[in-house]
C-alpha cells in the first residue's frame, strides 16, 4: 500500500502511518497541496494528514485541499504529540544555540524556550527534517524538536523530553482517499456547507440534525472572503445510523447554498 | 491614555493604535497574557489585541485570555496586512541569507519564500522586533518581514512588497478594557458558552437567536479537554438591539452551563 504524507520518515505523520498500516510505502511530500495531488491523481492509495490539534485548533486550509481535490475522509487518527529536543549524541543543553522544528512544533514548546531566550529558533519544513539535516551535516550547537521516532531513525540523543506547554496535546489525523468508501461501522461525517447570512438559518439546520439524534462534536465557520455574506461551515456529525444522515441530508436542502460531504468514517475519539 | 500592545513600537498592534488612538502612551508587552494581566490590573486604560484573521482563523487563547482576566472586549478593527520585507539601506534581495518575524508572518508569506529555498526563516516575538534588531546591530543578509511602520521607524529599505499569500489578509483586532463600557450604537456581541453534549442542544441556543434576529457572524466548537462531554463555543452576533439579546440571554439559560459575555461592541466588519 502507497500512503503519502507531508514530511519525510520519523514525522508524526510517519508515526502515524505505521500505526494505521503495516509496511506501507510512503510517498514523502513537502507541502499538504502535494499530499493532496497525490491521493486524487491515484499516485498513492491514500494519504495521512493532520487536520487539526487541541491547542491551536483547525487546520482550516486541509479542508479546503479535500474538497477541492474532490477527495475523501476515510478515517481519522487522534495522537497524542510529544515532542522531544534531540542534538547529536554528546551535546548537552548549554550547547544549544539554535532550536529547528515545524512552526506548529515551535509554537507548542513556546512556554519551554522562555526559559532560554537566547536560544535562536528556526522553522523549518517538518519536524523529521529538522533532525535529518543535524545527523547528515554533523551539526553541532543545533537542536531539532522532533518524535521518538525521528530520533532513533537519525542516531539523535533526547537532552530534553516532553517540551510541550500543555500535557494534553492531541493532533487529529485523517486518512484520505480518493473515492469515499466507508466501512460498515462508520458513524461520524465532516461536512462542509454554505448559507445565505440570514439570521436562524444555521439554527434551522442543527435542529434538522438535532431531530435526527445527530450531535456536532466540531463546528466552525469560515469567512469567504470573495462572498462578504455567505458563511461556510466546517462540522463534525455524530452519527447513530447512516439512514439518520441521509435524511437529514436531503432535509436541509433548502437551507444550504453548497453541501460537501468530506467523509463518513469511524469516530475515534472518545 | 495608556495602551498595552503585543509587541513594539512599530508593529501592527502599534500600526492600528495610532489608527484609533491619537498620542496614546504604549505599554510594550511581549506576551499577550502580560497585555491581559496590563488590563486586568488597571495598569493600561486599554490593550489592543489581535484576535483573529482572514488565513488561520480565530486566535484560540486569547478569548481564553480576555474570559480568565474578567475583562472586556469594546471596540474591533480590521487592518488589511501588507508584510513588507525591510534590510539595511543597500541590501538586495539575492544578499538576504536569512529572513526574521513573526510566526504568523512568515506562515503567511510562505509561497513567496518556496522561490528562495535557500533563504533560512527565522521566528521572532514580534515583526517590528526582527527589524528593530537589523537595525540596532547593523545586521547585513538578514531581512525582517513587518509593516511600512517598522520600516520608517528603523530606517530599513523595502526591498520586496506585499508578500503575503492571499492578497486579502484581514486581521481582526479588539480592544478591551476592565470594565465592559460599551457605546450607545453597540451592534455585536462576543459571548462563550458552555452545553452539554446532547443532539440539539445547540440548535436550541441559535433557534432562539434566530427568534431574536439576532444573527452569528462566527461560531467557532472548542473542544473542552478536561470534560470530554462538554462543550464550549465562541459566537459573535450581530444584533438589531441591545434588548432583545438580553432577552435572548435570558432563554438560553437552560441550555448552558455557563455563559460569559467577552464584549459588547460596536460591528466595524463590512
């Protein structure tokens, strides 16, 4: 099986990959558009993404990619990240002048590094890559922030484990496809919709699903920019049975301008 | 009138400042929880305060700054970004090894910098601050990304425009104060609220906005990690009059667990 992912091998989305499949073939893309790319061209079989985390909230332009690309949410994947600080073996903290890592990455040890201000911090394409480049070029005085695994694959020592601010930092994965299959046992759906800027429109619709015994465990508008008064709408549907959804699907018809169905999936959060 | 601002002198929180305060007395801050704790305490009469924008959407923890603080959002403004990228007099772009800002800037001009992949992006607290230090240390190959603002005030040359991505890049701003003062034409609302995890319950709370003709501008799920089946929202709402919220206030009630009122304010969107 052929999985693409944004980031090279040791990423989270690495990690993620192994746990999901065993012995897939990754395709290593640097951007979310490639990823993307990939999985509607059928160059791989499905992709990996991060879609979202518990502190910085969505990652709004991945919904956009799936919906453009015309592809699928299939399942989804909650991780919880930790984030190690890893330098070639023998350096020690006080060695440290610079720190390389995702933005994402940087962002979520931000509280860590207060504590050392003249520490330089550099952003960089993805975690892994960060601790690839330290092991190829033997640089010394520079630390990634990157996974486990990224260390062991790249003969790194951890001198500081656990960096990030909140204990409770979960990354929301989704794998994607290009057609949407969905397995028997699916009861969760994303959906993306649009409605006219008239009060008690949305409130309309989350009654038609809340007279299905749907539940939102996620929603979240998003300006479009070009149409000052249509609202789009991002949400995660609970579902008890896939009949329920249809339903209401063909109910709130009327009320929706746009409706796209990124996936109907097995909810894995708790 | 004394305003607390993330950042320097020099930055877009100073840039939109100037815009609604004439001769205000900056306090600098370099983290968003001290401009809370500058309002919260009476040091400062205000604080501006990025909130949110047009690309990454909302800026999750600084609602939970303004709630946790017990103070108030009363006025809104939306600067349309223009990152300039700024180097000492003489420096061209094919002399820049290295470009310094803001997280959110550099995410934000990221497709311009695919075309310069040698070019190493380095984070920094604050926009004006990476230019500020250009400046103050003579600092040749390194260029900041900031406001013309920076570039007047640091006396560093524009050597590319307009870098950022979406050529609408809105960034929305609040101001707010200890107390909620709100103005005679106030037409929004900011409010968050806490529900059961029960199909509908939401529906119930916009259904009687709707009633009301009060309409949502934003609504955005934030999942509550400590209680999994607890729900917690951010809605703005536009309102026709202030009475008729305080009666919706009052029949949402029994849908909420909690509910805070972050601001009423007047709309300054299109």
């Amino acid at each position: 099986m052929k999985v693409a992912i944004q980031g090279i091998k040791g990423s989270y989305h690495h990690q993620v990959t192994n746990l999901l499949y065993e012995k897939a073939d990754l395709l290593e893309c640097s951007t979310f558009d490639q990823v993307a790319q990939a999985v509607a061209s059928g160059v791989v079989d499905k992709a990996v993404m991060a879609i979202g985390n518990s502190i910085a909230g969505s990652i709004l332009p991945n919904y956009t990619l799936i919906r453009q690309n015309q592809i699928y949410i299939t399942a989804e994947y909650y991780l919880d990240i930790s984030h190690q600080l890893m330098a070639l073996p023998g350096q020690k903290i006080e060695d440290i002048k610079e720190v390389q890592s995702h933005p994402m990455a940087l962002l979520q040890c931000r509280n860590y590094f207060q504590g050392y201000p003249e520490v330089k911090l550099v952003e960089t394409n993805d975690t892994a890559a960060a601790a690839y480049r330290i092991h190829r070029d033997g640089k010394k005085g520079v630390a990634a922030i990157a996974s486990d695994t990224a260390a062991q694959l790249y003969e790194l020592d951890i001198i500081a484990s656990d960096l990030q601010d909140v204990a409770n930092n979960s990354t929301r994965f989704v794998v994607v496809e290009r057609e949407p299959n969905y397995v028997d046992d699916a009861n969760k759906a994303t959906i993306n919709f649009t409605t006219s800027h008239e009060p008690g429109t949305l409130a309309r619709i989350l009654t038609i699903f809340g007279a299905q015994r749907i539940n939102l465990s996620k929603i979240q508008s998003i300006p479009v920019i070009e149409k000052p008064f249509v609202f789009s709408f991002v949400a995660d549907l609970e579902l008890e049975d896939l009949e329920q959804f249809l339903k209401a699907k063909q109910q709130i018809r009327p009320y929706v301008e746009q409706l796209d169905i990124l996936g109907i999936y097995k909810n894995a959060s708790l």
